[in-house]
C-alpha cells in the first residue's frame, strides 16, 4: 500500500509549478507530464474511494473493527502533501466511499433521493477533513494535527446542518476494539481521536521506515501508532461491570410490528397491541415461576402511538398490561396535543396511581420526526407528507424512579449525540435506557450500527443499558460493553436479567465535552500554524 501511494504523492508537486525557476532542462525533465499527473490523480481517487469502503466494512455487524486504522492509512497516504483544494477533493471521494453503503438503510421506503442526498452532504463535510488533513500534512508530527482536525470535523458533523448527524463517528465501530476504553476517559471525541492517530501515525511510519529504514524517525513515527494503544490499555482498569449499588431484574419486551418500513404504524392499535400482549404474557410466565419478576419494565419507543391522554382505550389496554405485571412500566407514546408540535414521549406508568412522569425526546431527527424547508425538500420527494406535523423538542432529561432505580431515558436516535447521553448519566441515572423504533428501516444493518453506538455508551458511562426495540435488535449491554442478552428481528419477545447499578461517574462523564474542546484546540492550531507557512512561503517566492 505504502509504496503506490508514496510513488503517486511524489509524481505531483506540492507547490505550484510557477514557484520553481522557469525553463531549466532539469525541470523540464523533472517535471510529470500532463498525462502522468492526470494518471496519478485518478490513482489517488480511486484510493481514497477503496480507503472510505476499508472505513465502512469495520463497522457492525462485521467484527472487523481492526480495518478502521489501515483505512486511514490509506487515506493519510493519498491526502499527505496536497494541495488544500485536492485535498478536500480525495476528502469528499473518501465519504462517498463511506458513506454511500454505511448510510443506505436511509433510502429503505422512500427510495434513493433522500440517501444520496444525506450521503452527499456529509461526505463534503468529511471533504473539509481532507482539507484540512492535507493543509497540516506537511507540518512536523503531523499525524497529531491530522488526528485531531479529523476529530474536530466529527465536532462539526455532530452539530450542522439542522442540529447535526453523528452517525459513522470513527468511535461507533469500536465496541468490540482495543481502543474502547479510551470512551471511558474522554468519550467518543478521544476515542474516534486515537483511531485516527494510530491510522495516520501507521501510514507515516511505513512512509518513514520505506525511505529511512535506519533513522530514529521512524521510531518516532512508531510512537503514533503504540501510544493509542497503551492508552486503551492503561484506561482498562475503568472498564467494570461490578455492581455498586446492588441489582434489579429489568424486562425488556419487544413487541413487533405487522409489518416492516414506514407503513410500520399502519396499524397503530395493532403494535400497542402486541406490546400489551407480551406484557401479560410475561407476567404468566412469572406466576408460572418461569422467569423471576421484575423490578421494572420497560416499552420502545412508538409502542404506543395512540394518545393514552386523548383515546380512552389505549389507555385501557396499557393500564391493564401494567396492572397484569404490577411494576412501573416506560411506554413509548406520541402525544398529540391540540396545537403545537408532536412530543415523541416516554411515559412512566405505575400499576396504581397510571401515568405519573413523562420525558420528551430531546433530539429530534430532521426528515424524519421533522421536515425543514418542507416547500422545497417537496421539489424532490413527496415521502416529506408522510411527516405530517412535525415533532417538537423535549427540554430537560429524563430520569424515572422505577421502584428505587434511576432509569435514564435516551429515546433511540439520542444515543448518537454526546450531551444527550452524558446529561442523563449526570441527571442520576444508574441504568441508561435507548428505547427505539428500527421497524422504518426493515432487516438493514441500521439497527446493529446502534446496538454498537449503545455499546460504546455503557463503556463510556460504566452504566448498563438496556435496549428495547419495536422490531429488535432488543439487548441488554453490561456496563463493559459486552452483549449478555439479545432477540432476533421481527420477533415478539422478551428479555428478563439481573443488571447491576452503579452510580460512579466515569472522567468521561465528569469532564465532559472538554476533551473534545481541547482536541478542537489541537486542530485549530497545527491549522494555524500550516496557515502561516503557507503565507511565509508566498513572500518568499
């Protein structure tokens, strides 16, 4: 891999021919002709494009988590002194070839147009990583910079445009890595950081070592790739599944659906139906003394999409399902009030007193729960209708006591944004709750792609998380990321384990989002410092 692309980085120069002295023989001989440098660009499109696929294929459900670096690698090898502007070219070719198969479960009932448009846009952000990976690749220890511009573009991903899309974070192809401890330490900022800078420090090494077998260097270089991963090692001891604060038998139901895609809620009373059912069933199999009763239960999200609050006889059906078990129940409902927005809402039911805490999702998906510029995405789809009225934000999080219990609620498409997760942790959470609604998007990858940014939540929490699902993949995920129970898809069923409770907060929890502002620093500066070599080399020339 090293020597094609080192062969194509030097067939092109890193500075306009105009800077080099006009006319001389020894240019003339040195520099490529046309052809050559048009070859050589098309060699390191095409590399950037396979080093984007490398990125897609370590995701979940493949355990190939280990590609990650070497994709990097590669695109380090086509990205190391370009230009800025071919730079972000070979960054956006990377996201395509990213995220074009990452992504594809988003066209999954509407059709292609609202996938390639999405896989677009966040692939000419990436393209801005390409850049700026490009500008800092000429500076020395220039894997550092480039690790942490990388990161600093999943920053900007992560909160632009209409409130940012996390999904594909370096870090949520992790859960089952050497590096997922680091999630522990400063969450999926330091984590997605030491992917990148054990790709970048692996190509410069081999770069290093090609050219120089024998200089301290490529010791140097070598350090890149090793520091990484004696950090995940030495932040091991974080990881824990041990309980702190005794145990709860939690059960997961899932329900099931009549029928996959986006027609899923067709059938509204069908799905609270189906959920019900398990419930009381559930609660047989306890009487029957087949499974041991649990402390609390919990629903997914839009197992009820009928109002409790307006229609009579959902509310019948859910309060009978409760009072069969006798333990709190969180329902996933979609309150509809007579004006205003939607509320995707999680409702905390007790078998006495009914209906006594909610929580509103708080980050709400936009062409999914929301339509922005509604008029003009119409231009291109008409599925936008199917969105009717758009859903509104919840404010503040949301922790239920579940019989002496702090459930945290972080409704589905949550789990992908930091603040979500870590506010709820730190609002008293001892047990972290993703209850989700993955029926939209059928038997794609998409529901698994979760479960592993779930994973990575319980590591960089210590908390165990439970994942109830209107179609599965339902889990229950121990606080060190392992996988203790688990459904089929399309299946009705139900999960009933012992969890432990732990109440500890991680340094990831309790610092924050400053290791991805520091991280942000680093980016800013060796961006800063390429700036101005660039300006001293002009006036010089």
């Amino acid at each position: 891999m090293s020597s094609s692309v080192t062969r194509a980085a030097e067939s092109e120069p890193s500075q306009p021919a105009g800077r080099a002295v006009a006319g001389s023989p020894s240019d003339a001989a040195a520099s490529p002709r046309p052809e050559e440098r048009k070859a050589a660009w098309l060699v390191r499109a095409a590399l950037a494009g396979l080093a984007g696929v490398l990125l897609y294929l370590s995701f979940p459900p493949r355990p190939l988590w280990w590609l990650a670096p070497f994709a990097l690698a590669l695109l380090a090898g086509c990205l190391r002194g370009r230009r800025a502007r071919a730079g972000f070219g070979l960054g956006f070719l990377f996201g395509l070839g990213y995220l074009l198969p990452l992504l594809v479960w988003t066209s999954e009932g509407v059709g292609p147009v609202p996938w390639i448009a999405l896989v677009a846009l966040e692939a000419l952000l990436i393209g801005l990583a390409g850049l700026g990976i490009a500008l800092v690749s000429r500076l020395p220890a220039w894997p550092l910079w480039a690790a942490a511009v990388w990161v600093a573009d999943e920053a900007l991903r992560a909160r632009a445009p209409f409130g940012g899309f996390s999904w594909g974070k370096l870090a949520f192809g992790q859960a089952d890595g050497v590096f997922t401890p680091l999630a522990a330490v400063g969450g999926t900022p330091l984590l997605s950081f030491a992917v990148a800078l054990c790709g970048f420090g692996l190509y410069e090494t081999l770069r290093i070592a090609r050219r120089h077998p024998r200089r301290s260097a490529a010791a140097l270089a070598a350090l890149t790739v090793a520091a990484p991963i004696g950090a995940a090692l030495a932040a091991r001891p974080l990881v824990s599944g041990a309980a702190e604060d005794g145990t709860a038998v939690a059960a997961v139901i899932q329900g099931n659906v009549p029928r996959a895609g986006f027609d899923f809620n067709a059938q509204r009373r069908q799905v609270l139906d189906n959920h019900a059912n398990r419930t009381i069933q559930l609660a047989d199999d306890v009487r029957a003394g087949r499974v041991p009763k649990p402390d609390f239960v919990l629903w997914p999200e839009n197992s009820s999409d009928i109002d409790p609050y307006t229609q009579p006889d959902a509310y019948a059906v859910i309060d009978n399902a409760v009072k069969a078990i006798g333990v709190p129940v969180a329902i996933g409902s979609v309150l509809a009030p007579e004006t205003g927005p939607l509320r995707n809402t999680m409702i905390l039911w007790d078998p006495v007193k009914g209906p006594t805490d909610t929580y509103d999702k708080r980050k709400i998906q936009p062409f999914g729960e929301r339509i922005p510029m509604r008029s003009f995405v119409r231009l291109f789809s008409s599925d936008v209708d199917r969105v009717r009225r758009d859903f509104g934000p919840g404010k503040e999080p949301g922790v239920f006591d579940m019989t002496g219990t702090g459930v945290g609620m972080v409704t589905c498409y949550e789990a992908a944004f930091d603040d979500a997760v870590r506010s709820t942790v730190r609002a008293g959470a001892q047990v972290i709750a993703v209850p989700s609604n993955n029926a939209t998007f059928g038997r794609t990858e998409m529901t698994y792609q979760q479960l592993a940014m779930d994973r990575i939540r319980a590591v960089e929490h210590s908390r165990t998380v439970l994942v109830p699902v209107t179609s599965g993949v339902s889990a229950v995920i121990q606080p060190d990321g392992r996988v203790t129970q688990q459904t089929k898809m399309f299946t009705a069923d139900a999960l009933v384990t012992e969890i432990p409770l732990r109440s500890t907060q991680t340094p990831a929890t309790r610092l924050g989002p400053l290791p991805e502002y520091a991280l942000l620093l680093v980016a800013a500066g060796g961006l800063g410092a390429a700036a101005t070599r660039r300006i001293r080399a002009r006036r010089a020339a």
